[in-house]
C-alpha cells in the first residue's frame, strides 16, 4: 500500500478494514454458537474458525499499519 500524502485514501483504507474486521468478528461468533449447538459437523466448523483467525489476525495487522501511517502522515502535516 502507497498512500504517499493522501490521508484521505488512508481514512477511507482504515474504515474499510475496521468494517470488515467487525464482519469477521460477527462470522465468528455466528461460527462459534453453531459449534456449541452442535449443528454442523465439527471439521467444517473447525476449519470455517481456523480461517476467520488468521483472516483476522491478517486485518488486525492491516489495521494498525494503518493506524501507524495515518498518524505519521497527520504529524508530518503539522509541521
């Protein structure tokens, strides 16, 4: 990712990947109840919530490079 000086782009990157962290989360814990109810077979489910966490722990990642730019790229612009 090459945001350069857009904080504009990078704002909206940032809103992106916080609504879609908030969607996996959601996934998750829809996931995670099914499993408890035993409604679906558990290798699938199992599978289903080794995915979301490493799609997840990738966005976290994501999100606090983000957060890392944003905030070098507002005190470059102060100077």
């Amino acid at each position: 990712m090459d945001f350069e000086d857009d904080l504009e782009a990078l704002e909206k990157t940032l809103f992106e990947t916080t609504q879609r962290i908030k969607k996996l989360e959601e996934h998750k814990e829809s996931v995670n109840k099914e499993l408890r109810e035993g409604k679906f077979d558990n290798n699938t489910i199992t599978e289903t919530l080794r995915r979301l966490e490493r799609n997840l722990d990738e966005l976290h990642k994501k999100y606090e490079f983000l957060i890392k730019e944003r905030d070098s790229k507002s005190s470059s612009s102060q100077l």
